[in-house]
C-alpha cells in the first residue's frame, strides 16, 4: 500500500513538472495585460465641438482673460475717481520734559499765582479727506473706459486665434492620417511584389538582383510609415493639449463629409474688409484711441489748473489720557480743523527742459508712432487678404486639374480591372493601378484641405465668424 502511494506521488510530481514546459521553460501564468484590459471607446471630435473644448480648456487663453480682469475692474468703476482721499490717524505720545506751571503775578491781597503745567501724555487724532479735480480728470475716465474695450478686443482675438488654429489643426490631422494610410497601402501593394518576385525567382523567370531591389523598395517604406506614425501621434498629443486634454487620450475626429466646394470670392471688397475688421487691426485702433485718450488727460493735468477740495478735524484730549476718561467729550478739543478750496496750477509744463514739458512730449511721439504702426498694419493686412486669395485661386485651379487626374486615374483602374479579367493583365497591375488612384485622391484631398485651411486664415482676416465662408463646405 505505502509501496502504490509512493508510486502515485512520484507521477503527479512528474506531471506538474511536465505541464511546466519543455525546455525547462517556467509554466507561464496568466496576467493581465494592457491590451487583454477593457478600453474606452474613443471620444468622436467634430470641429465645432474642438473649438468649444479648446476655448474651455486652454490655459494660454484663461492666462490671457486673467491678464485682462485688472481692466475690467477699473472699467466698470471709472467713477471712483471722484472718491476722496480718507485718512484717519490717532496719536499717543508722551513729552520727553514734563510742562512747566505758568506764574501769573497779581498784586496783593492775592499775590502771584502759579498754574500748573499739562500732563506729561497727549491724546490726539486727526481726520482728513482731500480731493482733486482736474479736466483731465474727467477724460482719465474715458481712457479706463478705451482700455478696457481695448482688453475686451484682446480676449476675443485671442479666442478667434485659438479656434483658427483648432480647426487647421483638426484638417492637418485628417490629412496626415490619410498620408499614413497610403503608406500602408503601398506597404501592403510592395509585399504583394516580394511574393510575386520570389514565385518569379523560384521559377527561374527573373534573377536574383531582380528580388533583391524589389525587397530593399518595400523596407525603404518602413522607416517612412514610422516617421509619419510618430507625426502622426505628434500631431495628435499637441492636439489633445489644444483641446485641454492629457496628451494620450483617446479620441477619434470625424471626416469631413463631401467635396470641397470652391467659391466665387471678390477681391476688392474682402481686402477692404480685412483692413477694418481684423482682430489686430482692431486692437490696435483700440489701443491708440486709449492712448489719445491718456494724451489728452495728461495735457489737460498739466496744462490747465486744479481745484482741490480738503477737510481735516484734529480732535485732542485736553486731560491726561493716563487718569481721565477718554470718553469724556468735554474732554476733546478742535484745534485746527477746517474745510477749504484750494486752486492751483503748476506751470512746469510750459518752461521747456523741464520733466512735465518732456513727459508730454514723449507722450505725443508715442501716438504719433502708434499712427503709422497702425497705417503700416492695415497695408500689411491688405497685402495679407491679396495674398491669400491669390493662393485660394492658386489652390483652386491646382485642385481642379487634380480632379482630372482622378478621373482618368479611376478610368484606367476600370480599364486593367477589365483586362485582368480577360486575362491580359496581371493582378500586380491592377494593385499598382488601384495605388496610382488612391495617391491621386490624396492630392486631391490635401488640395481641398489647403484651401480650407486658406478660408480660415480668409474669414480671420476679414473679421467675419468661422463659417461664413467656409460654412459651406
């Protein structure tokens, strides 16, 4: 019986041992890993819905709306100007010598009389308000006023920056994932030629060199699919950062739909539109209108009088603030207090040299180069809309020839796909055939997506909602 157990044990021992592997393999133990996990199914993108996530999200946008808040404050209370100046002070002090009594003579009976001197400790307070108008006064409420209309224009340019770039950003993707999937394509298209060479060598039909140039052809493709993968997985990450999300989530954009459709575009009345409605010429017709204003408001402080308005009560305590009560009013006396109007006028501002005349004159070159920084900006703007519509008509002409070559891409694809089965042509053919066409949808494709991408920076330059153009595409 112990003989038969010993004998049982010693073939389970030789099975486990069995079951883990020839070789002296260890037995492999089920984990779990990354790809055998659940995955989220990928978040579908549209452009509309990119731009909304980019202007919630980006930070580069939030830090421009936070550098803007100190304008919108002062905007919204440009009044406070009239508040006067409050400040409130109290005073405890002890005298380093202790007043001296006053002797007072008087004639006899009485004889002289001595008063005794203060206490050694005073008590006092003061209260003052003082509050200067000025003409430019009145104008410095309008420059807050400019300044924050012009922060306002500063915060909607930048988001009409962010969803242009959103939306190109979103094109650019869609393109390079169609580029992606042609070289696979042709990967694919060049192992079909390594095995058909190969049949071809072992058949003693083609020599060795021949299968040699066609192998090297397909692994020269290698390096080109991982250099546009990883592009591709570039492209993306910086949109995910766009769109404020982690670098590596997963989301999926939605194709555009259709054909691009080209439209009829007037020259003349796009750039004049650009050279008024841009978002920069805008901010900068902003700025200088804040700037003149604060031009203004400086010749009117230094040029013309000021009326200050003050009033200031000094209460002190006339007992000795270490032994009486405070809270005795008979105890507190006005000594100097008043209300008072004062007019002054500094005349600094009309000697020459000295640093009001200069301040104003500094203020003066700077509207001045602010002007033609200005005039320069509106002829670059219209260069700018001439340009991009030249390369609009450009882009349009080039994507319509390639449409041709689409066409008779696709007629000789259904040519070969004719001979093949006849019999006259072999299938490698047909594949190479089927490439050539696909390559020529790719060029056709990368041309709508150009002139999109030419719409979009159009509608930014004329200052007209995304869409107006390109809306109809």
């Amino acid at each position: 019986m112990n003989k038969l157990l010993a004998i049982y044990l010693l073939f389970l021992s030789i099975t486990c041992f069995a079951q883990q592997g020839a070789g002296n393999q260890p037995m492999a133990v089920s984990q779990p890993t990354a790809d055998s996990l659940p995955k989220s199914p990928a978040i579908p993108i549209i452009p509309d819905k990119a731009v909304e996530m980019a202007i919630e999200n980006n930070l580069s946008l939030q830090q421009t709306i936070l550098t803007n808040e100190a304008k919108r404050r002062a905007g919204q209370t440009p009044w406070n100007v009239f508040i006067p100046t409050i400040e409130v002070s109290g005073t405890l002090g002890r005298l380093n010598k202790e007043p001296e009594g006053t002797s007072i003579p008087f004639p006899p009976p009485i004889g002289p009389v001595t008063i005794p001197g203060g206490p050694q400790w005073v008590l006092s307070g003061s209260l003052q308000l003082s509050l200067t108008l000025n003409i430019g006064t009145f104008v410095g409420m309008k420059q807050t006023i400019e300044e924050y209309q012009a922060g306002k224009i500063t915060i909607e340019k930048a988001k009409l920056q962010l969803e242009r770039d959103v939306r190109k950003a979103y094109y650019q993707l869609l393109l390079v994932k169609e580029q992606v999937a042609l070289l696979q394509g042709s990967y694919e298209n060049a192992n079909r030629q390594v095995a058909m060479a190969q049949a071809n060598y072992r058949g003693g039909l083609i020599p060795e060199v021949n299968l040699l140039q066609v192998q090297v052809a397909r692994e020269n493709l290698k390096p080109q699919i991982d250099e546009a993968e990883n592009a591709y997985r570039m492209l993306m990450a910086s949109f995910a950062m766009f769109l404020g999300l982690p670098y590596d989530a997963e989301f999926e954009l939605v194709p555009l739909p259709g054909d691009v459709e080209f439209i009829v575009l007037e020259a003349q009345d796009l750039i004049s539109r650009a050279a008024s409605n841009k978002p920069e010429v805008e901010e900068l017709r902003r700025n200088l209108a804040a700037l003149k204003a604060q031009k203004t408001a400086l010749f009117y402080n230094l040029y013309t009088p000021s009326l200050i308005f003050g009033f200031n009560m000094d209460p002190t305590f006339m007992g000795d603030p270490m032994k009486d009560s405070w809270f005795n009013g008979d105890s507190w006396q006005q000594r100097s207090g008043m209300f008072r109007i004062t007019l002054g006028w500094r005349l600094n501002a009309f000697i020459p040299f000295t640093r009001e005349y200069q301040s104003y004159q500094a203020m003066k070159d700077a509207v001045k180069a602010m002007e033609l920084g200005m005039s320069q900006a509106v002829q670059g703007t219209e260069m700018e809309a001439y340009n991009i519509i030249m390369q609009l008509e450009k882009t349009r002409t080039t994507a319509e020839a390639q449409r041709m070559t689409v066409n008779l891409a696709a007629r000789t694809l259904q040519l070969s796909e004719t001979a093949y089965r006849n019999g006259l042509k072999t299938y490698l053919e047909v594949q190479n055939d089927e490439l050539a066409l696909r390559q020529a949808r790719l060029g056709t494709l990368q041309q709508n997506y150009n002139y999109l991408m030419s719409l979009l920076d159009l509608e930014y330059a004329i200052g007209v909602p995304f869409g107006t153009l390109s809306g109809r595409n």
